[in-house]
C-alpha cells in the first residue's frame, strides 16, 4: 500500500500510521456525502449543501492522494470536478448526477475496503464511472469552455474552433480531438523505475473528455517517456491531474516546437511569484513573512543554532458557541477508542458491581449501631458503583441514526428498480443503544425495512385507484420504553390478508383456527419456511424469511410483533434490551444450584398440582395450563444437579417462551428477580448445551443462565 | 520551540502534518477549521499557519484575511494548502494576505522544506 507517493516521501516517514484513521474519515465523509446526495433537492439545490458535498469529495481526494490511493484520489478528483461545477452553479443537478455520484461512492467505498485489507490483486475498474462522471461534467458545458477552470483573466478568449488541428506526424491520438484553445505540448515523464506507470497518463486523456489528446513521442532515455499532448488545460491542472500517477518531480511540460499556444504557467500573473513548472510551492512576492531571497539561505542556516523557546500560553477558554450537531464542534469534543478498551472497562466495572454485591451480602448481618461508619461507606459505594456502571455502559451506546441512516438509499435503489415511489421518515434517531446490539440488529431490520418496501407498499398506479398518495410511506422508529429500546417499521402499504395466511397456514397442516386473533394469525409469519409467493399478494409475499428475523432478535433477548390493517398496512415492532452485558433476571433455585432465566422470555409461574401433569412417551410430562398442554422440563434432570434432599420434589413451574413455543420449568423455587451482570461462558470456557452465559452472584458463587431458545427446542423435537 | 497552527478539517490530514510538524522539533496547535483556527490563535503564541483551504465554517483564505485584520498576526507566515494550484486561487491568497501556498498531496519532507523557508 501506499507505493505511489512513499517514493518521494523519503524513508523517514511512515505515512501508513495514518491509514486506519484516514479510512475511518473517509468512511465517514462518504456516508455523509451519501445521506446529502439522498437529502438533495435538484430543483432548488442549496448552495450549502452543494458546498458540502463538495467537500466531502475534495477531503477524501485529498486524503487519498496524500496518503498514495491513487485509485480513490482519481475516482473522488472526478467526483470533485463535477460537484464543483454544481456549486458554480455552472451546472444544473439532474438525477443522473445523483446516480452516477452515488455509485462512485459505494466504488471508492470498496476500493478503500480493499486497501484497508491490503488486497493485492487486480482492483476493480472505475474508468467507466470516471467516463461518465466526467461526461455529465461536460455534458452541459457551453460550446467553447471544455476546462472546468472558469476562464482565466490573463489567457486570450479562445477563439473558435480551428477546423483541423493537426498533432505532430508520430503522434497516435487516443481521444477526442482537443478542445478549442488547445496548446500544442511535449511532456516529458521520468525517470520512472517502471515505464508502463506513465501509461496510466495516456488512460487520463482516455476517460476525461475534453482533456485533449496524447500520443507518444519516441525518446531515447529508456526510464523516460515523451508525450505529444495537445490540450487546452493549463500546466497546473495537468500536473494535478498526472500527479496522481506520477510525483510532479517526474514531469516536465514544454511547448511543443513550432507551437503558438506556450507553457502559459511559466508567464503567470504579474501579481504571482513564478512557479517552475513542477514546482509544488510558491510565496507571494512582498507578502507578509515570504521569505527573501537569501532568507532562504538564512533559515537555513538558522536551523544549526538552537532554536529560540518561545512559552506556549494556553488560556483556557470556554467554548463560546456550543452548537449541537456541529461536524466541527463534534471533532473536537469527542475522542476515538479501541472497542476493546471499552469493554474491558466494562468487565472491570462488572467484576466492581460484584464484589460490591458481596459487599453487601456480607454486611447484612451486622450490628447497625457498631458498624454504623463501614456501612454508610458501603451505601456510599453501592449507590457509586451504580452510577459508574450506568456512565461506562453508555460509553458503549449509539444512536440508531447509524442504522437509520443506511435504509434512505436502500430504499432508493429498492423503489427505482421495482417502479414504486416510496418515502422514508425516521424518528427517533438519537436513541441510543448498545454498540453491540445495533450491529446485530442491523441485518433483521434490513430486512424488515426490504419487505416493507417490497411487499408492502403498492405500485403508483395501485395506490392512487385505492385512494391512497402516490408515494407509500415507510416510517422508522425508535424509542425507549422502560429497560428496552422499541424499534417500530411501519408501513402504508396492502398489509397482511388475514384470509390467505390463514389458507396457508391450513395447507401446511398447522393448527389454526377461523376464530384467532389478529394477533396469533400474525404471529403465523413467523414460522419457519411460512414464506412463500401467495401468502400475502398474488405477486410475491410478507413473510420471506420471517422466521430468521424473529430467531435473531431471539437471540438478542429481544421480541417481535406485528400489527396489520389489511389495506392500510403493517407495523412490526422490535423490542431489545439496551445492553447484551447486563440483562434482567429471575433467579430460580434447583436442589443447592440457582439459574438465571432472562426475563424476557418469562410469561408467568405457578404452583402445579399433580394432576395437571401427564407422563407420555419415554417418560416425558405435558402439563396443563389453561386448556393449553405444554412440555415440562425438569431443570435437575438436564444439569442433573445433584439431591440430597430426596423427599423434596419440585412442585414450581415457570412458563418460558422462545420463537413462538412455551415450555414449563420444573423447579425448586423462586428466588427473585434482579439485574444480572452477563459473563460469556464460550470465551472464558467452552459452549455448553441449554446455557447462554454466566454472572455471579451476590455471595460469590457463579449462576448460570438459561438458554431459552435451546430448552424449547430441546423439548419441542 | 516554534509553535505552528495546523488548520484542516480532515483528521487524517491533520494527524499527518501534525506528527511530521512536530518530528521536525515544532509545537503544533491543531485547529479543525477557519473558526477554531481563530480561537486557537487567540489562546496560544502561533509562529506560522498552515491551513487548508477547503473547510467548512471559514476556508483558508477567509481566515488568513480575518487574521491579518489582528495587528498580532500581521506578519507572521500564513501558508494555504490546496489542492487546486489555479491563478484563481493564488490571487485570492495573495489578496487575502497570504505568504505562500503548499499543493496538496505533498510529502512530508516537502513540507518541513517549505515551513523552514518562511519560519522564523
């Protein structure tokens, strides 16, 4: 990586220190560039906005460039061309543009991904984007001014095109022919290790229309190249544009012999110290701090004596205008740190909250009165320790916009292809959830938003004979309620038929009814394989891989529904823990062992009489509850925990419930319900059947906690 | 020990001339555009600028200009950075008050040759 610029940085810097947090900007500038392209309005294109997708292009060229990938420097210097012809108001934004920009995005996106890899293998080619980039640039350009450059004070108006401009005889031109004005030039490129690098000057000629034309010149140094090129940009702009390919050092521009049009550059502007040509630098004459002529000599001289201390004062200063959602502001008020380091901070908290749950299990039979002092210390403590948990737990939190921000271009893409005019709003944005979480919630609700989009909503034409706008309306939501975050996708389209999953449902032999409820019948959905064409709508249907859906967020001791208005559309809720590190238990108790059961998945305890329990096949026991027959687990049987106490038997149940199914819990007894600290068992030791995790209780000793899902479908197979 | 104010809104760019700037024995202020430039300079004894010019808030040349408006910064260096080395530009810089500019991608021993020229 980074081959093409280190050459002439010198052995002394290591310019690759700087690519993780280069990637990480870059990342961050293209979805900006992305939400703005989404949000622009063409008929009236704000100029700030402009301005600022400019500059999110012109920041990423820049970093890429700096930093040798080349490949994103060119695609973004493309980019950069147009959207600053687009801020000039030179051009007018046609979706085309927003296309064609957003394609380029998701191409330097991948080409960054592949340098952060460090990919070696053929990278893959932009040149068609880059061609039509440039060609909308040039598109609607007025007759004589091909350069993007606005003309320039000094240069002659060009004059109308010569009808045949005849290049110098060897010269094979690759492109369109030159552009009005064009100057007749000889640049010489090298020394190169590798000629073939100056190859990728001709390809420039190739995919910039209006660039001009280049043909080879025979040179007589085997590590140079000579190029006729005829064009009419000026030497400035051409080392910008090879400089991408090979150091300015590499290139020289001379007017070919016998040419009218000269290296305009080297003349300048009167008021513009000259600037060599290759000459990356340059001060202005007589302006503050230029340097004099042997000023330069001076310094450097300067440089052997010691240079002079001068006190740094710093006055703290209170930031004056602490503007919200300021990019700016948000720079310098928020710093970058490892994942990792967070969650070990985390688990030391964790660890904390423990010892000062043991803490306080220890102190609870000690004389008030003689202890008076180390008890209000470990109040003190316990209240402390909370607070330290809940701040470093939200170090972890983000906002679902970074999930939120991704489905407005899905749904673009998603709409243009399927003919459908569909809008998205978001609320909530800023509510925030573990990291952890939003990375698994990511795909499910991909989902959901997909389906919506896809089967929901109704083609244009069907929507307006229904009564219905034009545009359907897909709504993201997010909200806290409680311990939970409540993520809503909503949509105005067809909805669910009743009817037909009803139909469905019969036709894959599972019981059901004419008299369920909404509810239950939508809860059909969510079985596994109930995702076929006819479900829903004649064309395609709800429910494509609900299953999976529902089974992850599972996963996350999260739930699922749905709510449907035949006609009018479909809501699905998500309902997630904030965090995966601490969750909500309940404490059972089996012979001297105690488990932890997520509260989530607990619909409801009771004490069983014998004679609502059956024993069936192979000794396994259905129970009764409320005319429904579910299974039985006797948790001592699958830990097979050992009973000293072999007259006491376990007369408690516990309904569980995962994906759709209930099972009951045979145990002890129940020992209540508090917030446990979830430890893996996978990292600290190995995967066991039937457990997700383990925490520690108050009294030192380490409780498991239950799988749920892995119970019933232990039970239901 | 000279102290440079280093304006760009790009971390990565900022990182990079930042550690070259400082390897090279300067003190470096990091400032993330115009605005903050105009605080920093306030709140700390800045030897030369070296901002970028593309930046949201205030570009480079409106700081330069906001910065020879304080009789402090009259004549200390003020170099821009840019990526478009156009006579559009050089004549704003100039007109602005700048003492140079520096084009972009530009490698780090490019650089420092170009501060000990103006640095004094």
């Amino acid at each position: 990586m980074g081959e093409t610029y280190q050459e002439g940085a010198g052995a002394d810097f290591d310019l690759s220190q700087f690519y993780q947090i280069f990637f990480e900007e870059a990342g961050e500038n293209l979805d900006q560039m992305e939400h703005m392209l989404l949000d622009l309005d063409l008929e009236k294109a704000d100029d700030e906005e402009l301005n600022g997708i400019f500059r999110c292009a012109h920041s990423i060229k820049g970093g890429a460039a700096t930093f040798g990938f080349s490949d994103v420097a060119e695609l973004t210097h493309q980019m950069e061309s147009l959207l600053d012809r687009l801020r000039r108001h030179e051009l007018q934004p046609i979706p085309q543009m927003v296309d064609v920009l957003l394609e380029s995005a998701d191409a330097s996106r991948s080409l960054l991904a592949r340098h952060q890899a460090g990919a070696q293998d053929e990278a893959p080619s932009t040149a068609s984007l880059v061609r039509r980039i440039s060609e909308l640039a040039a598109g609607m350009v007025p007759a004589q001014g091909a350069s993007v450059e606005p003309p320039k004070p000094q240069s002659p108006p060009p004059p109308p095109p010569p009808p045949a401009m005849q290049a110098p005889s060897p010269v094979l031109a690759v492109a369109a022919p030159a552009p009005s004005g064009a100057r007749r030039l000889e640049v010489r490129i090298g020394p190169l290790d590798r000629v073939e690098q100056a190859e990728a000057i001709k390809e420039l000629f190739r995919d910039i229309p209006g660039l001009g034309t280049i043909g080879d010149l025979p040179c007589d140094d085997a590590q140079m190249r000579l190029f006729a090129v005829e064009t009419s940009s000026t030497d400035s702009d051409l080392l910008d544009l090879f400089a991408f390919h090979v150091s300015k050092e590499q290139v020289r521009i001379t007017a070919a012999a016998g040419s009218a049009g000269g290296a305009e550059d080297a003349q300048g502007d009167a008021e513009v110290a000259v600037v060599p040509p290759g000459e990356a630098y340059g001060f202005f004459s007589n302006a503050p701090g230029a340097p004099a002529p042997e000023a330069v000599a001076q310094a450097q001289a300067l440089q052997a004596i010691e240079p002079a201390s001068v006190v740094t004062r710093i006055v703290p200063k209170a930031s004056a205008e602490a503007k919200a959602g300021s990019q700016a502001q948000m720079e310098s008020t928020t710093i970058r740190v490892d994942v990792k380091k967070v969650d070990q901070l985390i688990n030391l908290v964790g660890e904390l909250v423990i010892t000062q749950a043991m803490l306080a299990q220890n102190s609870l039979g000690l004389d008030s009165a003689e202890h008076q002092q180390l008890l209000a210390g470990l109040a003190d403590l316990d209240r402390n320790t909370r607070d330290l948990q809940e701040s470093v737990m939200s170090i972890r939190m983000i906002p679902m916009s970074i999930v939120f921000s991704r489905f407005p271009r899905m749904l673009r893409d998603l709409a243009n292809k399927l003919g459908k005019k569909v809008e998205m709003v978001t609320l909530g944005e800023a509510t925030e959830l573990d990291k952890g979480l939003v990375e698994k919630i990511t795909d499910p609700l991909t989902h959901l938003v997909r389906n919506s989009g896809d089967h929901g909503i109704e083609l244009p034409a069907e929507r307006l004979a229904k009564g219905k706008p034009e545009h359907g309306t897909i709504t993201l939501s997010a909200s806290h309620q409680g311990g939970s975050i409540v993520i809503e996708v909503k949509d105005d389209g067809r909805g669910l038929s009743r009817e037909k999953i009803l139909n469905k449902a019969r036709e894959r032999g599972m019981d059901v009814s004419d008299q369920m409820s909404d509810a239950d019948v939508w809860q059909l959905i969510f079985a596994p394989g109930f995702s076929t064409a006819e479900v829903v709508t004649d064309v395609s249907g709800r429910g494509v891989g609900m299953d999976v859906v529902k089974r992850n967020i599972a996963a996350l001791n999260g739930t699922v529904e749905v709510d449907s208005s035949e006609g009018y559309g479909t809501k699905v809720s998500v309902r997630l823990p904030l965090t995966l590190a601490i969750m909500d238990g309940m404490s059972v108790g089996v012979g001297e062992e105690v488990y932890i059961l997520p509260l989530s998945s607990v619909v409801e305890s009771f004490q069983v009489n014998a004679e609502d329990v059956n024993t069936v096949a192979q000794g396994s026991q259905l129970v009764k509850v409320r005319d429904e027959y579910m299974p039985v687990i006797a948790l001592e049987k699958i830990f097979q925990v050992p009973r000293f106490d072999l007259d006491k038997s376990s007369t408690i149940m516990v309904v569980v419930e995962a994906e759709g199914n209930r099972v009951a819990l045979l145990v002890d007894e129940l020992l209540g319900q508090h917030q446990v600290v979830v430890k893996n068992l996978e990292s600290n030791y190995r995967k066991v059947p039937n457990v997700s995790g383990a925490t520690i209780l108050g009294d030192g000793r380490v409780a498991l906690i239950l799988d749920i899902g892995g119970l019933v479908r232990r039970a239901r197979h | 020990m000279q102290s440079i104010l280093a304006v760009d809104d790009s971390p990565s760019m900022r990182k990079m001339v930042s550690f070259t700037l400082s390897g090279a024995g300067y003190h470096v202020v990091e400032a993330v555009d115009g605005q903050d430039a105009l605080e920093k300079a306030q709140s700390h004894a800045i030897d030369l600028v070296l901002a970028d010019q593309n930046m949201p808030r205030l570009d480079g040349i409106g700081l330069t200009r906001k910065l020879r408006e304080d009789p402090k910064f009259k004549t200390i260096p003020i170099l821009i950075l840019t990526t478009e080395s156009s006579d559009q530009m050089k004549q704003a810089g100039r007109a602005a008050g700048a003492t140079g500019w520096l084009v972009k991608p530009f490698d780090p021993n490019r650089l420092i040759e170009v501060i000990k020229k103006v640095i004094r």
